[in-house]
C-alpha cells in the first residue's frame, strides 16, 4: 500500500492531489519509515498524530526525504501532516510490528 498525499492550499484552501508515487515506505512499517514530501514543503513541520487524534510526533523537517523511526510505536494507524507557508501535505500509514 502506497501512501496518497493531498496538497491543500492554505491561501485559498484549493486542494490537488499530487498522486500516488513511492512517497512513503514501507507501509506498514515496523522500525522506520520514509517519507518523500518530492522538495513540495521544504522549511516545514511534520506531525504525527495517531489514531485516536494524539500528536506522538513534531519536528521541524527541510528536505525531501524523512525519515521516521517508530521502533518504539503502537502498532496502528497513523497519520502525517506536513505543514509549510504555502502548502499542507497529509498521509497515512500503518505500523505494524510482527510477533
């Protein structure tokens, strides 16, 4: 399962779907995850909130590529929102950790 990320403009709150591409893997994760924003929110804050709406990740992200380690996380489901001046960029992915 690829991961799908929806642009919103917060200008005019415009939203455009940037597609499906290899933008976040593996998914489900177990130990880590990587996130490929393609340079769309470069000087951003990524947040990780999990299923029931609690923020469990923040940090301030300047690349392309994050990566994410969820070693220590509840197997579930969680969600990505980057958010820069222009744009805000979500997905969702799984963690599972196998027994």
């Amino acid at each position: 399962m690829m991961g799908t990320f929806i642009l919103i403009d917060t200008l005019t709150s415009v939203t455009e779907n940037i597609g499906q591409a290899q933008a976040l893997y593996p998914n489900p994760a177990s130990d880590e995850i990587l996130l490929n924003t393609f340079s769309c929110c470069t000087a951003s804050v990524i947040t990780v909130y999990n299923s029931t709406g609690q923020v469990v990740y923040t940090s301030l992200v300047s690349g392309s590529l994050i990566k994410l380690q969820t070693a220590n996380w509840s197997n579930g489901l969680y969600t990505t929102t980057i958010t820069s001046v222009e744009k805000m960029v979500s997905s969702r992915f799984v963690v599972n950790h196998l027994q």
